[in-house]
C-alpha cells in the first residue's frame, strides 16, 4: 500500500467523498451513450471512466481490500 492510496482513502472515506465519488461514476461509469455515439465521444467517456476507475482502485488500496 502506498501513502497516495491512503491520502485517496482518506479523501474519499468522508461522507462528502463518498458522494463525490458516487456523483463521478453515476456521471460516467453508469452513464450509457446511445447508438449515434461518435467514436471521439466514446474515447472521450472511456477516458474518464478510466480515471473514476483509478480513483476507485487507490481508495480500496488505501483501505487495504486488494491485499
């Protein structure tokens, strides 16, 4: 565990990360696009659920569940 995973775990432990972590992946990991989608949209939105994701990862790390 690194002290960036515990700084994210800390981050993201208040009440106020928690909704903030649960606002960013309800704005992108549950988001779903729509047929039409452009692939430079798609990009775009893999893009940050790639990030909420990382985000996501360190903050588990940081509690020490992926040990």
């Amino acid at each position: 565990m690194t002290d960036m995973a515990v700084n994210y775990a800390r981050c993201f432990g208040t009440p106020a990360g928690r909704a903030v972590l649960a606002h960013l992946r309800k704005m992108t990991i549950e988001r779903i696009l729509g047929p039409n989608t452009s692939d430079s949209e798609l990009r775009w939105i893999e893009s940050q659920r790639a990030l909420v994701r990382t985000i996501e990862s360190q903050v588990a790390q940081g509690r020490g569940d992926n040990t």
